[in-house]
C-alpha cells in the first residue's frame, strides 16, 4: 500500500483508494495543524473538507514542481480556509474558532467515564496513575485484559476487590490462570479492566474489547 | 507517520489523558474544544513529553499562561542558572571569615583564629605542650573564643600549668586586616572574651592577665614560626605589659578600664618622647612604651633587660634570648642585639639566662650610671633621650620573664 505512487493513483481507481488510506495520518495531521484542533473520529466536516481536497490534489499534481505531500499541504490548507471563509460568512461576524462546529459529543460515554473515574478514585487511582502503568507491548496488554475480563465474571472476586479495595492478587491468579507475578506486575490495569466490565459501562467495554480485537486501525472504517 | 483514535477520558490544565483503541493510557497535549468522551484521531506530534510534564508538575508555568513552552524552558532554565548563584552568594557571604588572630601565652602557648562574631574557627597549639593538650579540648568550630578559652584554661589548669601560685596569662590579639591600624576593635574583643571568662572553675590561685595588641606582621611571623602573636610581640617589645585582670581565689578584678594600652610601638611616625625618670627606677610606663620609635627593628629588646629579675613587674618573657646579649652590646649597630631581629630563636620553655653586668657597664655611650639602660639596645635614635632610664622599667619587664619562664616549667 505504501508503494503506490501518485501517478499510479492519478491513473488507477482501487490504486488511488489504497493512496488516500496510507495518507490518512498525513491528512488527519494536515487539518489538526491547520485547524489547531484534533480531528473527531465521527462527523468532522474539516476532515471531510481536507479528505476532498486530497483527492483534488492528486488530480492536479504535475511532477516536478514540488513534492506531493508539500503540494497536497497547500492544498487542503487553501480549501479548509476556504471552508471556515464561507462558515463564517454563513454564521456572520463571529470569530472563526466558532465558526468551525464542534464535534457531536456522546453523552453515554462521557457519563461513563465519570462512573469509572469515581470508582477508580476510591481504589486510590485516576486515569493520570494509568498512564505510568499500562503496558506497553500489545501481546501483554490483550493477555491483561483477558485476564481482568474473567476476573470481572467472578462475583465473589469482585465483592472481594470492592471490600479491600485493592486487586485480591490470589484470587486473580487462580481466575485467569496466570502467574502471581504478571498479576502483581499489572494489578492496576486489572483492576480497571474488572471495574470496567463488572459495571455497567457498555460503551467503554466495547471499546476495551476493540483494542483486544486488534482494531487499531479504526480510521479505516471512514 | 502513525495515528491512534482514542477517547479522552480526563483534561487536565496541561495535558488530556486518553484511551487508545490499542488499551493503552496516553498523555496528550491540550488543543481548544477537546472534552472528555471526545472520539479524536491523534499523531506522535501530540504526545505529551516527559519534559514537558515535569515542568508542569513542578507548576512553573501553565500551558495557559503567557509563556509558550519554549519560553517556560528558557525562564526555567534561568530561574534554575539564578538560584545556583544566588546560593552560592549567601552561602560566601554568610560564610564566616577570619577577623581575628588571639593567642594566649600562659605557657602552653595558644593561638585561635576568630571571625567577626568572636566564634573559633581554628585553635592550634605553638609549642608541644599546648598541642599534647588540645587533644583533650574538645572545642567545634563556631564555638565563641570565651567557651574555647574557657575550656582549654580548665585543661590547662588539669594538668598543672596554673598552680596555687601566681600564674602570668598573657593574651594577645590582632585584626587580620592590615589596614586597620585601630587598637579600639581589638580592645573590645579581648575585653569581651576575658570578661566573660569563669575564672573559678580553673583556679584558686593568683592568676594575672595581661593583654597586648598585635598586628598583621606578627600573624604573619607566627605562622612562619613555632611562636604566637603574643611571644612574637613581646620578643620586639621593651614597653612591660600591664596586667589587666588580677584573680585571686577566683575572683576577678579589674587592674585596668581596657585590656590593652595603646601600643606606641606600633605608631612609627611618634616623637620620641623624653620623661623624667630619677636614677632609683620611677620611671613610668609610658617613657617606656615611647622609647621604641623604630617597630620596625624588634630585634633591639635589650638584652640587658634581663640581669634584673626583681620579680615586681608583669608578664615579658621575650628575654628568653638574652644569652646572646653579651655579644649584641657591640655599639650602635644597633640589629647585633638578641641575633633574633624579630625571630625569636629561643624557645619559651627555656629559663631566663642572667646576663653579665659588667659586659653591658663596658656600653659607655649608655650607661652613665651602673644601672642598666634599656633604650641602649633597643634604638641608636633614641640612645640619648633614654639615658636616665631608670632601673625599674627594666625590673619590670625583666619580672615578667621570670614570672612566665617560671611558669613554663611543667609543674
């Protein structure tokens, strides 16, 4: 995928589609620079406004001028200026940061993540401690979410989490069948995994469970 | 170029924590709109650095204060630059410094240096009794000089060197400063750490102290040489000391308003001043002190000084080197005296040493009486205006070298 070319993708349609993928993160970047935003997965007309500008860009690219990334740059940049020209000539004389719409919000998630931040908080940890203690390589982490999803199916283990207020190490290791150690070295990241899935929290579960699904690559999906 | 969708599950005032699709927990920089549950793509460029969350931590600067990141370092950076050399600028001026050189000559032979404050900073022993009894001092630097003091007299006392007796102390200081010629300074630290002084917890006996002002050529002797400020002067000096405090069964009296008379020794541009003095010794102090218009030529202490140990005077023991008087009364030459020119070469321990009478009664062109001249070694200058010097200067001072060199047998 990332040996297409441009004059292949100026010449072939399924060629074209696989260049505008491998320049997802190129154009996600282009309009967060521009924009000073972060690109919302969903529903956001900036990226929609580059992602169109991107495929303009590829028809109108003549080789030897410049690059194609810097040429595509300019690009997207002129037409999201264009874009937030005529919002802001559609909404008035409002500054043009309000201009640019704000990304629809899931409410769901947002009431659910503060569910968890509570809970986690009486465990004596914030979403700030789990950065330090996620793990960093994938076959790990899947192995730690598995291991706090079985845990989380076992009620008196949970009770026992909730009563101590800490991971019950010994309990752990017998559910998921794993060494004291790889559960010592990870209680917090599955403790929140437990918390995660013995609580009602849908829509964080699912995506917990996208990550051990080896779905990484979500931007596809646009 | 990698990207990640995540979810922000906490915004914080510098950076927002998010989960990734991958499970894993990221800090990422703040950017406007960005709210918890938001669903954002977001590359390497938005992972908040280490060093960034440091300073944040630290709370120097907020993200949304005036200063971009690049400008937090900077003033970091310089704040962190000041405040090494703000440091190290309290810490030496706040430092002690050495103020003052005090000596105390009992024998053994003391030398302490003193900062501003009158707190030791360094006691060492000029003759090997005094350093055989340091070692049981037990003193720290920044005691004051009185507490020092105190304890190596009690230590002294210990070990025989004051007896029931009269024992001579004589105390010695002088300002490191060259340029201060002010006697005052030095009459007000000598008084302030003597004053202070528990008499009675080192003796029962008679103990009379006297004070002399010193000077930055004497310090700079002493360190040269295994003496003190307070033996070096006395080896140039001719005036006698006058006690300043007389303690009897402990109990202190004063002898004199100040410790220290002003030394005309030390004021080289003084007339050379003349006094009435009859033939049976009434000579005063002061015609004495006078003589000596030349500090310059310590070694000039009259030898002959010595023959008279009448035992009534105050403390002088530089006449140790007396015993090479016979051959410094050779005339005008006037350095010939002592051999020492003010390098004392006589240890203080040594016992006075009578000189013969009739070697200096051959010094014709000084002596008109069979008494002893003083002035006659001590300046050719002031040969002539010390001819009617009578005997009891010298018996004085020539006391005092009894009194010390009997003092500096070890009991």
């Amino acid at each position: 995928m990332d040996n297409i070319t441009i004059q292949q993708a100026q010449t072939s349609r399924e060629a074209r589609e696989l260049f505008i993928k491998a320049h997802f993160p190129f154009i996600i970047y282009t309009v967060s620079s521009v924009t000073g935003r972060y690109v919302v997965v969903e529903n956001d007309e900036s990226f929609s406004v580059a992602l169109e500008a991107f495929n303009g860009a590829i028809d109108t690219y003549s080789e030897g001028v410049s690059k194609f990334e810097t040429y595509a740059t300019t690009v997207i940049k002129n037409k999201l200026i264009d874009f937030y020209r005529q919002q802001k000539k559609h909404y008035g004389h409002e500054p043009l940061e309000e201009t640019i719409p704000a990304p629809e919000r899931d409410d769901d998630l947002r009431i659910e993540i503060a569910d968890l931040s509570s809970k986690l908080s009486k465990f004596g940890l914030s979403f700030d401690d789990l950065v330090e203690v996620s793990p960093t390589h994938q076959d790990t982490r899947e192995k730690a979410i598995t291991v706090g999803i079985k845990a989380s199916k076992i009620e008196w283990i949970v009770k026992r989490m909730h009563e101590i207020l800490k991971l019950p190490v010994v309990e752990v290791v017998k559910a998921g069948e794993t060494t004291r150690r790889f559960v010592y070295s990870h209680k917090d990241y599955i403790l929140t995994v437990i918390l995660v899935f013995s609580e009602d929290l849908t829509r964080m579960q699912q995506f917990v469970l996208d990550s051990i699904k080896g779905d990484s690559h979500e931007h596809q999906k646009r | 170029m990698n990207i990640k969708n995540v979810k922000v599950m906490e915004v914080k005032s510098d950076y927002a924590v998010v989960l990734s699709s991958e499970g894993t927990f990221i800090r990422i920089v703040l950017k406007p709109g960005i709210s918890v549950g938001d669903h954002i793509y977001i590359t390497e460029a938005d992972v908040y650095k280490a060093e960034e969350l440091s300073i944040s931590k630290h709370t120097l600067f907020s993200k949304r204060a005036f200063f971009s990141k690049r400008t937090a370092f900077t003033f970091a950076r310089m704040a962190l630059v000041s405040s090494v050399v703000l440091v190290f600028m309290l810490f030496k001026a706040l430092s002690p410094v050495a103020y003052a050189v005090l000596s105390v000559d009992i024998n053994p032979s003391f030398q302490m240096v003193v900062d501003a404050a009158y707190n030791v900073l360094d006691v060492e022993g000029k003759n090997d009794e005094a350093r055989q009894l340091l070692t049981e001092v037990e003193w720290k630097k920044g005691q004051t000089a009185t507490a020092v003091l105190q304890r190596i007299l009690e230590e002294v006392s210990d070990n025989g060197y004051i007896h029931d007796g009269d024992n001579h102390i004589l105390v010695a200081a002088a300002l490191i400063d060259s340029k201060k010629k002010d006697i005052e300074p030095v009459n007000q630290m000598v008084e302030s750490i003597l004053d202070q002084l528990d008499y009675q917890s080192f003796t029962e006996g008679k103990l009379i102290i006297s004070a002399i002002s010193s000077d930055h050529t004497a310090i700079e002797q002493s360190l040269s040489q295994v003496i003190s400020i307070g033996t070096y002067e006395l080896e140039k000096r001719i005036a006698p000391v006058e006690p300043y405090i007389e303690v009897n069964h402990g109990q202190a009296k004063k002898l004199m308003p100040h410790p220290i008379k002003p030394n005309k020794q030390n004021q080289p541009e003084e007339e050379v001043e003349t006094s009435p003095s009859t033939a049976d010794g009434t000579d005063t102090e002061e015609t004495t002190e006078v003589t000596t218009s030349k500090p310059e030529k310590p070694s000039k202490a009259p030898a002959t000084e010595e023959k008279t140990n009448n035992g009534n005077g105050v403390p002088h023991p530089s006449n140790n080197n007396g015993n090479n008087s016979n051959n410094s009364n050779n005339g005008n030459n006037g350095n010939g005296g002592n051999g020492s020119n003010g390098k004392p070469n006589v240890k203080p321990t040594e016992p006075p040493v009578e000189t013969d009478v009739s070697t200096e009664m051959t010094d014709a062109t000084k002596t008109t009486e069979s008494t002893v001249d003083v002035s006659t070694e001590a300046s050719t200058e002031t040969v002539t205006t010390n001819e009617n010097k009578g005997p009891s200067d010298n018996a004085n001072e020539n006391a005092t070298n009894k009194d010390l060199n009997k003092d500096k047998v070890k009991p």
